[in-house]
C-alpha cells in the first residue's frame, strides 16, 4: 500500500461516468484521426557541471560515510546522501540516530538556503502539568524514561519531505544502504557498548530496552531484523507510511495505555520548511537555524557580540584567562535571551530581527567590561536553572561537487531516547518532552509569561540547542558544521568557527583546541572536556577571577567541511570516532 502526497493532483475523469469518459475518447480519438501533430524534439538537459574537485563528508561513525560514497557513485547529490545518511544512521548509531526521533535540516541547493524543521512535537493530549504529581512536585524521571517521555516523531517525515522536494535518486535507493546494514548487520564498537551499558542500568526494569539491545556487545556484528522489515515498508510504500500505515499502528499499540502518541498524532504530524536564520559575519554570510532552535540566535549573538568586542579581544591568546572570562560574559547575555525570548515559533512571536541586530547586539557588548566581576551584575532574562538539554544527539555535514550542501542534526534526546522500543518495529523512541519546561512557573510568578514559551502544550515542539550552519561567501559554501551537545552545541560551533576565521587554524587545529562552556545559569561557572580540561594555571586563574569550575563527561564530535577555493576540506573531530572523507 503507498501513501501519495495530500496535495497530489486527482487521477484524470476522477468524476466521470464510464460512458463519459468512452464518449470522450472516442471522440478524442476521432480528432486525433485527422490531425497528427509533429513529435517535438526531446530537450537534451546537460548534466550539471561540477563546482568542486570532489565531494565530501565529515560523518559521526564510518558506515555513514560508506553509504555517502555509495550515493555519490549513483549520481546522488547532497541531499540524496543527507538522506541516505540519516537512515543508516538510525541503523549503527541507535543511541542517537533515529527514526523515532527529530531533528533540523539547513540545505544549500542550486544557489539557494533552506531550512527543514522536523523536530518533534507534543502529542495532543500533553498538558502544562503532566510531570508534576498532586503536590506540584515534578514527578522523578517521568519526561525522561518511559513512554510519558515520547514526542510525536519527526525524522521519517523529514527525510521524506526533503526527498520529495530535492532528492535526484529513488526513494528506495536512498535506503538500500540502511537496510542492508539492518539485515546483514553492522561491528559494534567500544563506545557504543559503554553507551549501552549505561544506559542500560536507568532503563532496567521500566522499559523493553534490553529485549532489543542487550547484544550491543564490542566486536558483536549485530544484526536487527524488525528493523529492516520497517524500513523496508518505509522504502516499499513512501515516508507517510510511518505515520499512516503498519507503523504507525505499532507505535499506536506500543503507546496504548502508557503514553500519549496516538495513531491521529501520527497522521496530523508534518515537518515545516522555515526561513533559514541568516547574517552577516566578517565577510560571510551565515544560514543558521531558527525557532523551535535557539542555537542559530546564540550562534549569530556569539560572532557579532565578538566582532563588536574586537578591541578587547585585540591581542589576547586563545582561550587565555581573560579572553575566556570575555566570552562568558558574552554567553551570559546570549543565554538570558535564550530564555526570555525564544520559543515555538508556531505559538510565540519570536523577535529574531531584534535579537539579530546590529544595533541590539552592539548595545549587548557595550554592557561586556573586561574587569567585570563574574555574576556582580545580572544578565536580564535568567529563569532559574537553564534547561539541563541532552547532549547525546548525533551531526553530519555533506558538500557535493555542484556545491550543494546539508548540515543535519537530529537526536532522540538522551542516550537511546525514552528506553522504549516499538515492538514490532525493532526502533526507539524519544524523550523529547524533557526538552519542554516540566515544572512551570505558578502563575503570577515574575517571569512566567516568558517560562510560558517552552511548557508542555499540545503539538508545540519544544525548544532546542541544535545549530546545523552553513556559511557562505559569494553565495558559495565556505563552512558546513554542527555538532551534538545540548545547550554546549552553540558555544562549541562558535569557538570552532572562530579559531578558523579569527586565528585561522587548520580545520583539524581547529577542532582539536580546548573548548569550554558557560551559560547564564549555574552563575560563575565554567564547564570544562575530558578531551582537553582545564588544569594548572589557568585553572588557578580563572579560580581567582572568581569562577568556579566543573568537568563534564560530554566532548562534543563536531563535523564539519570547509571548501577553499574548489578544494573541499572535511574533518571528523578528534574527540569521536568520526570520518572525514573526499570523494571524487
């Protein structure tokens, strides 16, 4: 069974009678008798010329990249491979990488920028309190494990729509690759198992997690055969078959007396194309994330707020006691806005062209002192503690040779989501919710209109960090780049943005320097990688300024391309086991 478009055009003589439509042709027929029109020259349409010396790739694990390789060899283009690339993804990435998750899409083709926004929403029977038990209390794990934590999933229709508006290949070409790899299966490495192990222990005895995962083993070649099945409907029947078809009706079963998704959620479910977020930037051109996101405003804040800065920062080594001290003070303002202002476009007004200004953004900086105390004067815009955003999400960044290009970030929030696979189905599904405000503000509280932005409401989606960028120059690509994080993705794009263009770095210097976090809420504090943590003196300075400092356990795996000239120029980052790869 096959799911057309709803806005597919009807079948010809739909409302004819029979013998309508016998009279018609036969008169047609007549006609045609007495006039033969000349057969018109077939246009021959030129292949496009190539742009670029070769294609690339900057992919979170390798059997993306092979499946980029394999599109590329068909004659695919970047959003032929995006697409490919997504649902092999959900196969040997099933921690982030997704079916039953959501993500953005910003796509650069034939000249112009895009943004496909398929993040998920909040099923139609959410409400406002619907973590919180009988005293106000926020109900322990409730949006985070478990079937209460499951959104109305996006990517399946995502992939489809960007498929059905660019894609050159077949449908079922674009996942030939992911199946293969559900069937015949794929190495599952270190990371992955300790991920799964983890994981394992918050989920035991609260979800069907294990009756799918427990091989996750290293060295396992692990093999998903419910998996396969679904995704071949999905090749066989379109993208809406997950939410119309057999699918849809095992998550319906699966959710049936302990979530909410329904089997109507599925169905009104469709991803929106918006207007990419873009500025300029030092010469560039930035096309960003917007609304539902908060990283593309953050991003832009960030690189503008630190042009504004630049006699301050004139002379100051990167990443220097008083340089970072700099940046927090930026990424103070940068987070009160977040949490003020920004929320689903679909239910607020979000004032980007105010956030994004130069003359609101120069004010911002006016206000940045380079012997400010640290948390001596307040930010407006605090809410109390900045949502404590996943950072388990998963990027990849894709440049052909006729210089079109995807930057695709999407998750299922945490680690393998909510914990719950959809029996049947062989995927998991995500605990999105957990990205909404679970426990609001009382009303009347100073604040709660803006806390109001990202509470549960029904078929809302809720607020996220994720930034897939492309950057321009002459309206050529110049930078594609994301990365996983939570609220860290914005701050990691904007320093490995500027080591590139400020203290232009190899992208592989790039990507390896230190990084480190701040935002608005913990006060004074700066988060610091196991990759690259901060010790010794710095430490002892940045102590001193008035900081406290604290460790993560997340590095961040930043992908990313940058093209000089013709030459495209990927790099995978050190902190992953990622693969950047030209292909010719």
């Amino acid at each position: 069974m096959s799911f057309p478009s709803h806005d597919a055009p009807r079948a010809p003589f739909a409302s004819l009678s029979f013998a309508r439509i016998v009279t018609v042709t036969a008169a047609f027929a007549a006609f045609a008798g007495s006039f033969v029109a000349p057969a018109p020259a077939l246009a021959k349409t030129p292949p496009p010329k190539a742009v670029l010396d070769a294609s690339a790739v900057a992919m979170p694990d390798r059997y993306s990249a092979d499946t980029a390789q394999q599109i590329f060899a068909a004659g695919g283009h970047a959003v032929d491979a995006a697409v490919a690339i997504a649902f092999t993804l959900a196969v040997t990435c099933p921690d982030a990488g997704n079916l039953g998750g959501g993500g953005f899409m910003t796509v650069f083709m034939d000249g112009k920028p895009y943004f496909l926004d398929y993040r998920e929403r909040a099923p139609q029977q959410a409400t406002r309190d619907m973590y919180l038990d009988d005293k106000g209390n926020l109900v322990p794990g409730m949006s985070l494990v478990g079937h209460r934590a499951v959104g109305v999933p996006g990517t399946v229709e995502g992939m489809w729509e960007a498929q059905q508006r660019f894609g050159k290949l077949k449908w079922k070409q674009v996942l030939a690759p992911a199946i293969r790899y559900a069937t015949d299966g794929f190495q599952v490495d270190q990371g992955l198992q300790q991920r799964h192990d983890a994981a394992a222990k918050s989920f035991a005895g609260k979800t069907n997690f294990e009756a799918y995962f427990s091989n996750l083993k290293a060295g396992v070649m692990y093999r998903q055969p419910e998996l396969a099945q679904t995704l071949s409907r999905i090749a066989g029947d379109g993208g809406r078959e997950f939410y119309e078809g057999r699918t849809a009706d095992l998550i319906a079963q699966q959710m049936y007396g302990h979530g909410l998704v329904t089997k109507q959620d599925l169905i009104q479910y469709k991803a929106v194309w918006r207007q990419p977020l873009t500025a300029n930037w030092n010469g560039y051109q930035v096309v960003t994330a917007p609304p539902p996101s908060s990283g593309g405003v953050g991003l832009i804040q960030m690189l503008k707020m630190k042009a504004d800065l630049k006699p301050a920062f004139d002379g100051l080594e990167l990443n220097s006691e008083p340089y970072i001290h700099l940046i927090a003070q930026i990424e103070d303002r940068v987070f009160a806005d977040r949490q003020q202002y920004i929320g689903d476009p679909d239910s607020y007004k979000v004032p980007l062209d105010k956030l994004t200004s130069d003359a609101y953004l120069a004010q911002r900086a006016d206000e940045v002192k380079p012997d400010e105390v640290p948390g001596a004067t307040p930010v407006k815009g605090g809410l109390g503690d900045v949502m404590p955003e996943k950072a388990q999400t998963t990027h990849y960044s894709v440049v052909d040779k006729w210089g079109n290009a995807v930057s695709n970030t999407y998750t299922l929030n945490g680690d393998f989501g909510s914990g719950v696979v959809v029996d049947g189905g062989g995927f998991l599904l995500n605990d999105a919710m957990d990205d909404f405000v679970t426990k609001p503000a009382a009303a009347g509280t100073p604040g709660a209109t803006a806390d109001d932005l990202n509470t549960v409401a029904p078929g809302r989606r809720p607020l996220s960090s994720m930034t897939p960028t492309i950057l321009l120059k002459d309206n050529k690509v110049s930078l594609v780049i994301g990365t996983p994080g939570g609220s860290r993705i914005l701050t990691s794009i904007f320093q490995v943005m500027t080591n590139l263009y400020d203290f232009n770095m190899a992208p592989t210097d790039a990507l390896a320097a230190m990084r480190f976090h701040h935002q608005l809420l913990p006060p004074k504090t700066i988060y610091f990688e196991p990759y690259h943590p901060i010790t010794g003196e710095l430490a002892d300075q940045l102590k001193a300024r008035g900081y406290t400092l604290e460790g993560q356990s997340f590095n961040g795996d930043v992908q990313m391309i940058r093209v000089e000239g013709t030459t495209p120029e990927p790099a995978a980052d050190p902190r992953g086991v990622g693969v950047g790869r030209v292909m010719h």
